[in-house]
C-alpha cells in the first residue's frame, strides 16, 4: 500500500476519533472527561469539557476535510491541542480520579504514554507526502 493510502487512511481515523471523541465530550461521555479536568483550571469543569468538545469536533472536521497544504497545518494544530490536553491527563493520575475505565493508579499512569502517540499520529497522517 503506498504511503499517501495509509497516510490518508491515518487521517481519517484521527479526524473519526476526535469527532466521536468531541460528541462524547458533548453528551454521553461528558462525566467521564469531567475527572480529567485539573482543579487549577480557571473555568468550571464542565465548561472546560464543552468547550474542548467544539474544539475536538472542530480539528476531527479539519482532518476529514483539508485540502492539499492546509493539511500540514491543522496537523501541527492538531499535535498542539494534543499537548494542551496532556496536563489533564496527568491530574487525572496525581488526583487518583477515575474516568474510561482508568481505577487504578497503573492503568492511569499507562495510559500517559498514549499521548506522545496521538501527537505523531497527528504530524505524521498530515506531513507532505514525498
């Protein structure tokens, strides 16, 4: 398979994940990405979850639907939201909060090493294809 195929395909399933991801933050999953929220955010949890929830919608959009060159760069975006969101993820294992199935200080502190994952996948689904 040529790599602008599984690039193509990497894309769709990111911008697939992020959209699904995005309606869960919106409605079904809305407690559970409460428990990832740190108490230092200036804003209340709930609307921290919504508003993340646009954004994930927004970026899972963008990657279906980027054209050519602008590609390149809602994947550097994309990478980037990935960063911003690492913080919660690290207060969801210091705070020992439950979410998704994560009960355990282990399952929380696995799941750490995820994130560096979604951020290549993001970069490497959107590169310029040589």
């Amino acid at each position: 398979m040529e790599k602008s195929c599984l690039q193509k395909i990497a894309r769709y399933g990111l911008g697939a994940f992020l959209m699904v991801a995005g309606i869960g933050h919106l409605t079904f999953a809305r407690k559970e990405f409460q428990a990832q929220v740190p108490d230092w955010v200036p804003i209340s949890k709930d609307d921290t979850v919504l508003y993340s929830g646009f954004a994930e919608i927004a970026l899972g959009s963008a990657l279906l639907l980027a054209k050519g060159k602008q590609r390149a760069t809602v994947g550097k975006i994309a990478a980037l939201f990935f960063v911003a969101v690492f913080p919660g993820n690290i207060a969801q294992y210091k705070e020992h909060r439950d979410g998704f199935g994560l009960d355990s200080d282990g399952k929380r502190l696995a799941r750490l090493f995820f994130q560096p994952i979604l951020v290549l996948w993001a970069l490497k689904s959107t590169s310029k294809r040589k």
